[in-house]
C-alpha cells in the first residue's frame, strides 16, 4: 500500500496548526500521503532528533516545517536528515514574521531550508512544492498539480468586480 | 547517456554568476548534470517563457534561479513550469538583499519558490537542495550527499584556533 | 471616437481592487479613458504576456500596475512594453507593503518602473501621474487636472477642527 | 529648433551628479533635450519654487529629481508643477538609501511622484522613462528607445562566463 | 500684551490633528500661546512659503511641524525660516511611520529639525521643548515647566497595580 | 564676560568626537560659546547625573548629546535637567545608527529630545539648532546664524560640474 | 528567613504591568522571592540610582528590568549595579517592539543587560532565566525549574487539534 | 582544583571565534575557568546535543553561545540545558547582524536566552555577564568584576581630545 506518508508537516506548536493546517490541505487534495506532527524545537529538542533522524527510513520524502519567531525548527531537522526540508516562516506576534523569515531562511552553507513566504500563502505553497517534489516521481500527483494550477490560471477572472 | 542536465541553473545577469557559480559547483561536486544560463526577466522575457515552458520537457528536474533587487526570475519561472523551482537572493548593492530576499520569497498562494539564504550561502545551498531531491530518486547522488555531510561534519574542529 | 482607452489599470488579483479602484475613480474624473483587468503575473503569465505586447497597439498610453507581497506585475509588464509603466504596491497582510514596495521599485537599470507610494494613496496618485502623462498632449485632461490640484489646494482648511 | 530641453533634471547638491549623470546620459543617447540643474529643496527654497512653477512655460515635459536622506526635492516640486515628476532616491551613507526612497515614494495623495530604484540603476531608469513618456508623441524619440531595448535584450549572453 | 502666539503649531492636514492636538494642551498648560494651523507642503506649497517667511517677523519663537507618510513639512518649514523647527512624525498607516520618522529626521547638513518619537508621545513632547525654549527667556514658563516635571515625578506610584 | 559656555556637547565615549566635533565648530563659527566633555551614560552613570543636573545653574542654555548604539546619554540627560536637549545619533558599526536613532528619538511622552540625522549631518545640525535657539535672544549669534544660512544659499552652483 | 525578594522587577510604568507581572508570576511559582517596582528612568531617575546602587546590598541578585520605546530602563540599571540585569523589551504602538529591542540590547562593551525577547514570552523568560541563575545556588529552586520544564516538555501534544 | 571550566563558551564555526575570543578574554581576566569549543547546531547537531546534555553534570554554570544568521545555537543549547545560556549575535554578511539579532532573542515563552549586542561589545558582555553571575557566589570574581567597572569608570577621560 502506498498510505504511508512521504510528505510530514511538523510545527512548533499547536498555535502554528491554523497556519500549517494549509499545507495538509494541499496535500491531500493533490493525493499525497502526509502526516502532521508538532515537534517543538524548544520544547521537545529530544522529538525533534528522534523525528529528523528517522524520518528517511520511515519514508518520507519532503518535510515540511512551520515555525515563528526564532524559528529553529526547519533548520535543525535539515541538520538531522537528507531529505529536502521546507521552512514556512509562521507570523509573529511582534515583528509581523520577519523574525521568522530571517530566522528559518538564513541558515549557513551546507544545510539547506527552502523556505516559503510568512504565513498562510507560505504553508499553501510548502505543499505545492512538496507536490512538485513527489510528482518528479509520481505522474498521478503531476496531473493533480497540472490540474490544479490550469484551474487556478482559469479562475482568475478578466474584470474585477465591485 | 545520463549527461542531459537535470538541473537547470539561471540568473538575471552575469553580474550573479560569481555568486551562482557556487550552486554549479556544487551540483558538480554531487555528480548531478546542470547547465547555467544567463535569463534575464526583465531584458529577456521571451527567453524566460521558452526556458520556463520547455524546462520540463527537456528533462531538468529542477530549477535554481538568482537575481538580485526587484527578482522576478525565480517568480516568474515558477509560474511557468510545474518543476521545483528554487530561488537564491542575489545581495543587492544598496539594501544588502533584503529586497532580492522579499521579491523572492513572498511568492502569493498557487506559486512557490524554495528560497535560500542571500549570496553565496545561498547558492551552496540551492545547489545542495536541488541535489536532495534529485537524491530522493538517484542513489549515487544520494551517496555522494550522505558522504558530504558526513564530510561537513567531520570537518568541524573541537576547538577554535587562533 | 476617443473613448478607446488610453490607460490599462492591471492587478494581480481581485482583492487588489479595493485599492485599484482609487486609480480608476481618478483617470474617470479627469476624463481619461481607461479599463481595468485582472492580470496575475503568477497565475496568468501567458495573459500578462499578450496583455503587455498588445498594448501598445491597441492605443494604450500608459499601463498602472497594482500587485502585492512578491510583486512581479509591474516589473514583468515593463519588460514587455515600452509604455511607461506606474507601479502601486498594495499593502500585504505580514509586512505592511514594505514587501510589495521593494519588489516593484528596485527594478534593475534598463527596465523602469515609477513606483508610487503603498496602497490607496498610490492607487489615487498613479491615476493622477497617468493623467499628467496624458494631459502633455491633452488639454482637457490638462485642465481637468489643474482644476482638481486647484480644488485641492482650496480644499485645505486653515485652522484643524475638533 | 527642437533643442530646448524637454526633460529636466534637478538634484539636491553637486555629490548627487556621479548618480544623476546616468539620467541625463540616457537621455543624450535617446535624443531627447535636457538640461541638469542643482536645486536643494533645502538650501534653495526659492530656486526650488521658482524651478518648479515655470518648468511647464519653459516647455518641460517631464522632471527627474534625484535626492538622498530626507529627500525633499522630488515632493516638493511634484507639489508645484502639473508636469510628471520622477524620483531618483540617492543612496545616503547612513541608512543605504533606504531614507531616501521612502521620503519620496511615501507621498500623500494628491501629489504623485514616479519614484524609481535607489541609486545608479534608478538614474539610468528615470532617464528611460522620462524618454518613455516623451515617446509618446515623438517617433524618432520611440524608435531609439525601441533600439535601445532591442540591443539591451541581445546583449544578453546565452550562458554565464568565468 | 503678550497674546499673540509665540509658537506655532503646523501640520499636513486635517487628519493630523487628533495626534497635534496633543501639542496645543501643553502649550495651553504651559502659559505659552500659541497658535494652530493646517499647512500642507504638498497640497498648499506657497501657504507654507508664506507661514514659513513671515513666522520670525510674526513673533514666533518655535514652529512645530507635524506630519505623516513622506513627510516635507518640516523640513521644507525649516528651509525657509531662521527659528528652531521642530517635527513631529506622525505614524502612517502602511510602515507605523518608520516613512515619517525618516523623511523628517535625516535633514542634510545646513538645515536642522529637531525630530521628536513617532505620534501622540512626540506631539506631547514637541510641546514640552518648544515651551523649553521659551522658558529660556520667561521665568513662568519655566516655573510651570518644572512644576509639570515635579508632578510627572510624584505621579509615578511605587509598586504597579491589578 | 560671556565666555562661560552656554551650550555643553556631552558624548558618550571619546571614538565619538570625530563626529560630534562638528556640533562644535559650528558653534565656534557661530560665536556661541560652548564646552564638549565625555560623559558616558553607561560608564559614568555619576558624572551625568551631576552634568546634567548642574547644567541650568551652570549657565547653560542648551545639551548637545551625541551617543551610539544602545544611546541612552541623551534620554538620560533630558531626564534631569530642564534645558532642551538635542541628540546625534552616532553611526553604529552593525547597524547603521539605526539604533542609536531609535534609543535616542523614540522618548516616551513628558521627557523631549530633539533628535537630529544619524552622524555628521546630525551634530552640524545639532550646532546650528543650538545657534538657533540661543539667537532668539542674541542679535549677534541671530546675525551670524543669517549670514551662514545666506552663504550656503549662495554656495549652491546652479549647474552641476564633471 | 529568606523570604526578602532575590530578584527585582522593575519597569518603566505602569502600563508595562501587563506584561511584566508575567515575569513576577513565573518567579512565585519557580518559589523565588521577588519585589514589582514602578521605575521610570525618565521620569523618575533618582527613584532608579537610589534602586540600581541599593540592589546588592539588599539582597537582590537578579534584576529584572522592562520598558519600551527609547527603552533606557534597564541599561542604566546595569550601569549602577554589578549583580546581572535581565531586559525586557515592551511592545510599542508604533514600532512593535523593534525600537524597544534595540534600545536595550545594542549596550557598549563593558555593560551588559541580557536581554528577551519582545513581550509577554520575554517577561515569562526573564523570570525563568533569573529563576536559573538563582537555582546555581538554590536546590529547591533548581527542582522547581526541573520540573517546569519537565511539564513543559510532555505538555506537547503529537498532533495538532482542530 | 577550581580549573575545571564553569563558563563554556561555544560557537558555530571557526569564523566566529575573532568575534568570540573576546568573551573568552574577559573571563580570563575576571579569573573565571571557562573553555572554547566549536559546536554547531547544523553541521554538528550531536556534538550540540551531547555538550549541552552534559554541561550542568561537568561543573559548568554558564554557557554563552554565539552564531550568524539563523544563528540556532543558543536558543537550540538553551532548550537542552538547564543552565542560563547568554547569546552573542555575530554580525552577518549580509544583514548586519539584524538576521542574528532577532534569530537569538526571539525565542519562544518557556525556553530563554539572555542576549547580548551584536558582535565584539556583544562578545566582551556575554563574559562580564558570565562573570557577575559567578560572582553572585563567588567573592574573587566579585572583588575583579567591582575592580574593572571601577578601572572602566576612571578610564573615561573628561574632555574629548583631537
């Protein structure tokens, strides 16, 4: 059976799951197995090692991370896996995200975060490329992604209304 | 032949290359094919739709994109190709690539780029990204990948000199 | 008859509208003939592409383009007519506009962009710019424009009230 | 004789002319008349207002002011003329010209300045668009400026050197 | 008599008032008079050469200017008139007036404005430091000055309360 | 005599003076007697307290405070004396003398400082607003004060050389 | 007895109770004497020599010091003391917090205040870490702390809610 | 013996030890026994895990972390220690420092890092911070700490010179 996840969404806390939330949906829509997870940096560093080390044997393909402020959450599961790892910066309550922008996607030559925009449109979007990712592999997810965007190309009306 | 590239590396001018060489090197390094173009978005727009468009077709997997100030290259490519579409900040001479680092990662829903770390950081890492997803289907370059982190970490000394 | 339109008001998206609608309101009293579209440079690349080449010659004299986050429609429309190209940033949810300002005014040399200030004040002032590029070469619109500065000026009170 | 200028450029002081001399470059190069004059907002008040309410009886079409830190000049002169003004925000050594850009782009609505990117890049572009503007009802002006582009786009290498 | 104000309070329109207004009650609690008016440099350029000229030879001592977005009142204020200025940066709605604070704050050398915090803080304390300045030469003012400051000090409680 | 200082330049540590010493000879040129001593708010938390709270009796008639980073030297100063004090933000070596700006402007409501531009700009600045004040009451210093703001009209070249 | 306060809370006013009874509230419950002071250094700045230079010797070991804006609280706290000052940053209306932040953080070499992050979460980690400076000396205190984090570690959920 | 280190000074890489050693340097003066190692939070995530586990159990009291960019380390230290963890921003290529700042003091409720400013004064405050929490039992770190605040406070000169 092919149900076991390739995509795992894991967030800080359960205050980033209205954001992260996004991304499992996209996920779904597009046919990808996925699981989601919080695993708290901070919190739970011991999860966090448990969860990155094992993550490619457990199969898993693409992990996305969600996380605000000094987010240390995608950057420290890149350090643990090869796997490519997605930073969805999550809006701060003080500096509007650009704390978590700057924390997730500065990281240093050799460990990699690719990392979306603040917010809701970044969580969409980590599940789109994570999509893009499995559908390199996976013709079933590529029509639902070609589909998905003719769909978004053709939604966009001529005219604004109002 | 396994020669065709499969990661296509693009920038908005030769200005970049010094930075975006780095992603090559790396993808050298990790033994994935790559070819590097000079697009501009801007001077070269219809360049950009037939790189865009065809990048598929031709067998790249992934595409890394740089520019610097207003970047629209990697925006721009992926709302033209449904490949993972990485983009690097390219530092910008006046506001040090903040500008490159907005322009490229607050991408609205539907679009994603994978954004790096400014500069040269950033290209390493696109490079050893873009290698992580190649990896996901492709042993040997998955072996070189392990091999380098193991490298990279080996290569932290105990104690700073000096 | 003259009510082809001389100025396209193009967004990225119908939530820009709210904000755009201020540039429309201004080119219809001043008696500029205009239209409105929207035009994602994400989501609809191949309309941003025809909508910019045709321009021109379908009478346009000026393109106003409001997009925001990663805002790529000015960029992308300049790079693809020689009309000049106004450019609004409309203000984004996380890092009020800042964002939408950088990416539409850093354009690199060769591909100009006159960027106005974030959200309604921008949209309002693009319209009036776009009528001061017409109005060398219309003096009704010139003297539309003169009325409108001069009830303006008349329109400021002495003494604040309250 | 067609050689009274078209086109004037304004700046704060005399250590704003390495930057705008880009502008009136362009405009040599396009064949549009121009003239380049200091008028500090500051220092000069009364040349500034004298400057600005006779551009359009001297036959200006267009203005570009360039100023740096607190940048007055673009506004206040917008404030004074009918005519299209476009901003050039001049780097300042404190704050990288981030001063500049946002007093100029910021302004009220009412007064619209076309502002264009921090610095040299932002010099040659307010060039081309005053030469954009002027185009419009000159054809020798439009056919250099459509030749211009046109070797701008074929001075794009295909790939990358060094 | 000795009612005729010796310091006047300017700002860009209406909308600044609720913020200026703050500057006026102190005044008024100082014993210095004053008077308040809407200048706008933008909207009404030559009301504003004219406030600014005449203001020494009207008896003013100090101008306290106040204004918001690309902020020119001030400084253009402080072009044309000998007396200290001093300017209030009214927040903005798109950047929480960072535009204002540094339209008004970074005046090249030879024309100084002394710059108070951003909104109703700084409106307050424009007020303080202009009857500063007066107190200089008028023995109530600065009785009241210091009663005002004595008060402000026995009004802080110990231990924080609820 | 009248050569006991009436304006005292306090600054926060000696690496401070090549910038702050232009707050002095402006005062040198202006004939306004001055005095420029070290007093670091951090360092000699006791020698502030003692200026700043001697300094009316002493004759002063206005502070010049200059300070970097963390600048508290200005804020502290108003906050024990009821002269009006002027502060520089010195140019700070990570950020720009954005924070040297923000400590020293962002005062809370009840304790004014005027805050001028970040570095040489700002202490020149700071001297001429001092001038400015003492001139309201000395005709001599109101003369000089004149005669410099006339030659730096005049020394504004009307055309821009090289 | 031992119940005379170890750590001093102070903050600038009353409105920064909110947020800073979040510090006093962790140190009830880690067990750790403490006071709640109102301490402007503005307003009251010999209310803060009088408690900075008295700390030591009355028992205090930790100071914990919250203010905002031109936040100068607790670093001229730290100028008057040896024992080691904790900051707290207070969001403010119209910068959120950055100006707080860097007021208090960016201190010259030779006095440190360690500072938290903005807000409420820095309150609650003020007092935790002054809670674990305290427990180098304190067992009780040190299992207190144990056993937070501890609760805090398995109060994490698996999998978000909702 | 009293050499067994109680400050451990860690960092993410070789380069950041120019930066560092002055934390080191300062607690050699202060006689405090402290180490240096190279630990980082992505290339060595073990080594982090391992030294932060067992720092308590080895003597150490305090630990100070510094890094650049997404600068993990000590907040991902601070979440494996019980320790008071110090965090010194190492000043970055490309953001000045701002991308390490907020990386750093950002952290979540529940899990602090004391911050210093960034870089070298940053580096020298991260070891006297170190020391004044020794010293708050430990009478010769006292006595040294009181001895150079002292030498710091005569060593201000009273009058700036050149």
């Amino acid at each position: 059976m092919t149900t076991s996840p390739t995509v795992g969404i894991i967030m800080g806390s359960q205050s980033d799951w209205p954001v992260m939330r996004h991304a499992a949906a996209i996920l779904e829509e597009m046919g990808v197995p996925h699981e989601a997870k919080i695993v708290s940096a901070h919190r739970t560093p011991d999860r966090l090692t448990e969860y990155a080390k094992a993550a490619k044997a457990r199969g898993l393909k693409v992990i996305i991370a969600g996380a605000g402020g000094a987010a240390h959450l995608p950057g420290m599961t890149a350090a643990m896996t090869p796997l490519p790892v997605l930073g969805v910066p999550v809006q701060s309550k003080t500096l509007s995200g650009l704390d978590s922008l700057l924390s997730i996607v500065q990281m240093p030559r050799g460990v990699p975060v690719g990392t979306l925009a603040i917010g809701e449109a970044g969580a969409v979007n980590a599940g789109l490329m994570a999509a893009a990712i499995i559908a390199l592999n996976d013709d079933a997810v590529a029509a639902k992604l070609d589909a998905y965007r003719a769909a978004q190309t053709d939604g966009v009306a001529e005219v604004p209304e109002g």
